[in-house]
C-alpha cells in the first residue's frame, strides 16, 4: 500500500480513494520522509478501511505517530458526518479519554533535586498505582453517578481542587449528556469502575516530575505560564476499567448493530452504528460517561499531587503556584462543526491517540489562551522528552483540529520485554539522574524508551505541516508509573 | 502447544489458543490472555471465582468469557493463572452459555503489563481438523 502513497510536500503524503475498492474518501498522513519509512503497511491499510465506511469525510488521517493497533490506527482521526455518517466504538477503543494534564509549579531544578527523591516517593505513596489497582475513595451507588454525569466537577464539587481547573480542561472537563445507568451504562461497567476513581493504571499510563527543557515560543510560553527550567508535573492515564468495560459492552452492541443496519466491514474491530440511530446515540451517551470518568479521575490525582508537594515543601501549593496549564484528551469521540468544502458540517471526530489542537479565537477554549490557540500536550516514552504544543489555523483547515498525541510505539511488546530488562532500563535513568518508583521493575521493559519512535521526529512533522507549533519541550526528573 | 504470543501487531499483543475441544480453547485462550500480564507459574492457585459467559455463537462466547474473566480480574483482585469450563450449553432462546471456574490468587505477581480489553480485530475461533483455534488481540 506504500507504493500508492503520493508526497504532497515535505511533510504530507497522499492516499487517492481509487487504492483500494470501497474506499469512499482519500486520507492524509503528516510525516516525514523518516517516518512514513518506518510507518507499517498494516497501517496504511487501516486507514484505508476506515474511509470505507459510511459518511466518512475526506481525509482520514494518520499522524505521525501513527502505528499499527487494532481497527483504526493509533495516531489517526476519522470523521464522519453527523446525519449520514457512523460513530465507532471500534474507532475509539477501549482507553476512552486517556489523556494528558499539565501542572506548573513556581519550583526550579535546585529547589526540587535535593527532595526529588523524597517527592517522588510521596507522589507515589498517595496515587495508586498498578493493575486493576484500587482508589483510596470509596463511592456509593449514587456517587459513582454523580462522577460520570459531571466528571472533573464532581471532584471540585468534593474539595478535589479549584473552579479555575475546569476552565483548564478539554471540555471544561465534563461533557454534558453523559449517560449513568441502565439502558446504556451496564451494571458491569459500573461494577468495573466504582473503585477505580483516583487510580493511575498500569502498562504505558505515568506520572512525571519534569523540568522545562527548552522554549521555542517565548510569547505562548508566557501565556501557558513556562519558562525555561521551570519545574512541571505531568499525568497521563484515562478512564481506566469503566471505559474498557463501555468499550468492551458497545463493541458487542455494535457488532449486532452492523447486521441491523447492513453496513459492510473490512474488519470487525471498526464495528459501528449510524450516527443517529439508538445505538450510535447510546454509544455517544456512554462514552461521555467515561469521558467525565477520566476527567475526574484526573482531577482527583491532581489534588494529591499537590498535597504531595505541600508535604515535602512545607508550603500551600496555591504558594507553590500548582496550576493547571491544560488537560486534554487523546481517544475520544466528538460532536464538532468544521468547515468541509467551504461550508460548515457537524460531524463526529474520532480521534484515537489524537489530540485536538483548536487555534486561536476558538469558542472551545479557554479565555485566557484565545489569543494564543489551544495548549496540546505530548508525552514522550518514559524517561525521555515531553513536549508542550499549541493549536493553529491550519489544524482547523485541514486535519479536523487535530494533531499527534506522543511518540508511538516502534517495537512490539513482546518484542521489547525480549530485548530489554526492566532492572537495565531502571538502572540507566538513575544513572542519569533519574528518579524512578514503579509497582513492578519488569513494566518498565515493555516501557523502555527505544521501543518507541523518536518524539523529536514526531513533533517536528507536526510542526513542520503547521498543524500545531512548538512551545516548549520538558525532560523527566521523576517518574512513577504502575 | 496450549497457546503462542505473535509480535505482529505493534502496540497490541496478538496470540493463538489451542485445544482438542471448546473447553480446552476456552481455558488456553484465557491462559493466554493473562499471561500478557504476568508468569502464570508464579501464580499460587488459592483462589477461585464462578465466571458465567454468553454468546450467540460460539465465538461471540469466547469473547463475553474472556471480557468477563478481566471484569473479575479487576474486581475481585485475582491473579487467574488456570481455568475449567464446567459446562457449555446451546439453549435454543438465548444461544450459547458457559459457567467456568477460574482460579488464581490474591497475591500480585510481577506485572508486565496491563490487558485493557480483547478487541474484535482478527478475533476468530474455528475449528480446522477437530482441533479449535481461537485468534485473539488484546488491547494492552
């Protein structure tokens, strides 16, 4: 499928809908020369079979972190029309609203390192950690509904943080119409879910203590609230058992739902249901459930993060200036209105491992960045280089809004527990300095930074196509991890 | 062989379950699945929980069993290393239903990673030569 790729220009490549049969629309990788050569066949024909289905508006896309997953790729975005068009449980995945938050501090390197170690123990001991891992908050039945009807809020709402978060998030960290119980969420997911609020997960999800590397826009730096050197914390995790288990619930559904309404799949994983019908709309409602899981589930490891930093530096953390700077989301659906062909259409955008990256002047983000654009946040693999984007005009144009997410995998799983060992990989960031807490060392293996692609090249393309600039670049001080 | 782990799929884990009958393909499948996520030897079997499963067919049965068997994974707090399958019924309403034991313990192993959920992506289970296969990605 390579072959059929046509370069546009330095960064863009070309898929015609005549590459393969029932394509109805082209797609559109952003990448270099570099990574379109290390992009998998396989990847390239999952974006094909994204734009066979029905009200798919042109292009699908794959980011330059873009790898082979399951149904759509990771690193891609698939539009579809809001009254023709489909909206895919497949196409989302399980780790609904996995996502990244940043928080700032007023703390410089030599404040932090001779307590890193110290912090990074406290951070560890107050957000749990680990497989199937459980919270330190104990929900009833009516709780458990209150936290997916109003996601972050629900946390502000409970002493879990400040009003001033929520302007901070994606979506002011909940998503309204979220459904709660029965029909749509099943007593499985919230069985899954329940004790699961204030749990970081396990496998690639993480926790860091970073220091602001390098600046590459003073101006939108200033906005953000970094500078140079400055010490930040950033989350990664999402809406843990509650989302794969709507996931899972709606990948059953939905496999009926393409036999009732007669769509054809190249492959099962994208199953999916027309944007309208009962199905697709109990999906949305569901998903947003999961949305606002995660939302909150963030929000309440914030407040232990700063409570953490209030314990090893004797201070409030409104003295420690522990602000939010953004929240977004990476495995979503969404109603959005972009303009297509000259006019505007509301659609729903999937985006799985995809982050939005709204300009500047859009309504959807927060007052105090409209001048600027939207804060996109990029985790690199653990132990190396994070990234701080902002969203442009050119985003809004051509991809839907959207941009790349983080590194993406190079090497398989298996294949990197084969090649490294999590005591080696452990061993090697301390010896740079690193501070590193984790459940289990042999996670760290499967996580070893050269099991994914370069997050320079990465962020380079997506610079480089204009569909979101680079602020700021932060490397790991700390890391905990599941 | 029981089960074999392929390194095809970049950021997921794809593996293959076999078995001479249903049961058998249930049971490696779901030894494989967790596997994923820890040495299923250093697993102590003190432990089991009855898993129910659904399906209208016998594929959409390994599907519900496994998603079910993470459901209680997660729950429950069991590390499952062994199963059985103690019965498997086609009703002629409801399609397929399965009761199984799975067994593990309650004290965590070394983790590698965490299975998320078993996708749809090449999800199959077929029966070639009197012997099951069941092709299984899951999300990790």
């Amino acid at each position: 499928m390579k072959e059929k790729l046509v370069q546009l220009d330095e960064f863009r490549w070309w898929l015609d809908k005549s590459a393969r049969p029932r394509m109805n629309v082209g797609a559109k990788i952003i990448g270099s020369k570099k990574i379109i050569n290390t992009l998998e066949d396989a990847a390239i024909e999952q974006l094909t079979n994204v734009a066979t289905l029905p009200g798919a508006i042109e292009p699908v896309l794959a980011m330059p972190d873009a790898h082979w997953g399951y149904g759509l790729p990771m690193g891609a975005v698939g539009a579809f029309d809001a009254e023709d068009g489909i909206i895919s449980a497949g196409c989302t995945g399980f780790d609904i609203n996995c996502g990244v938050r940043l928080i700032r501090t007023n703390l410089r390197l030599e404040d932090v390192k001779p307590k890193l170690r110290q912090l990074v123990d406290e951070l560890f001991n107050r957000v749990p950690a680990g497989v199937g891992s459980k919270g330190k908050i104990r929900l009833s039945e009516g709780q458990f509904s209150d936290v997916i009807r109003l996601g972050a809020r629900w946390a502000i709402e409970n002493d879990h943080g400040v009003k001033e978060d929520l302007t901070h998030c994606e979506e002011g960290g909940s998503m309204e119409g979220a459904a709660t119980g029965s029909p749509q969420i099943t007593e499985k997911a919230r069985r899954r879910g329940r004790p699961q609020l204030g749990t970081l997960g396990a496998g690639n999800h993480y926790l860091e203590v970073q220091k602001v590397e390098k600046i590459f826009d003073e101006s939108v730096a200033k906005v953000f609230g970094l500078e140079k050197d400055q010490i930040v914390v950033m989350l990664h995790c999402g809406s843990r058992g509650f989302g794969h288990q709507v996931a899972t619930d709606y990948l059953e559904r939905m496999a009926v739902a393409v036999k009732k309404y007669n769509i054809w799949l190249p492959d099962q994983q994208l199953v999916c249901a027309p944007a309208t019908s009962s199905e697709g709309q109990d999906y949305y409602a569901a998903m947003k459930a999961a949305v606002n899981f995660a939302f909150c589930n963030r929000q309440v490891m914030t407040h232990w993060i700063r409570q953490g930093f209030e314990a090893v530096f004797a201070k409030d953390w409104e003295s420690l200036d522990l602000n939010l700077v953004y929240d977004v989301t990476h495995n979503i659906c969404k109603y959005e209105t972009h303009e297509v062909n000259g006019s505007n259409r509301d659609i729903y955008v999937h985006r799985k491992g995809a982050t939005r990256a709204f300009g500047p002047g859009h309504s959807k983000i927060p007052k105090d960045y409209q001048s600027v654009g939207q804060p996109v946040l990029i985790g690199g693999s653990m132990g190396t280089a994070s990234y701080v984007l902002v969203g442009t005009e050119q985003a809004m144009k051509e991809t839907f809004g959207s941009t790349c997410h983080g590194a993406g995998r190079a090497m398989s799983r298996k294949a990197a527990i084969r090649k490294y060992h999590g005591r080696d990989i452990k061993q090697a960031l301390e010896s740079k300095g690193k501070v590193v807490r984790s459940i289990s060392t042999k996670i760290l293996a499967e996580e070893a930074p050269n099991a994914y692609k370069d997050v320079h090249i990465v962020v380079d393309s997506v610079h480089g196509a204009d569909i979101s600039r680079k602020v700021a670049s932060q490397i790991p001080l700390g890391v905990v991890k599941g | 062989m029981d089960f074999e782990y392929f390194d095809e799929i970049t950021s997921d884990q794809l593996f293959r379950a076999y078995g001479s009958s249903l049961p058998e393909v249930f049971r490696n499948a779901a030894r494989a699945m967790f596997g994923v996520m820890y040495d299923l030897e250093e697993i102590v079997l003190d432990h089991e929980i009855e898993v129910c499963a659904v399906g209208i067919d016998e594929k959409h049965l390994l599907y519900d069993w496994l998603s079910n068997l993470l459901l209680e994974f997660e729950v429950e707090g069991v590390f499952f290393a062994d199963f059985s399958i103690t019965t498997i019924e086609e009703t002629p309403k409801e399609g397929f239903q399965l009761i199984g034991i799975a067994k593990g313990s309650q004290k965590m192993p070394e983790l590698r990673t965490q299975v998320k959920g078993v996708t749809l992506h090449r999800f199959s289970l077929e029966r070639v030569n009197n012997r099951y296969i069941a092709t299984v990605v899951v999300d990790v």
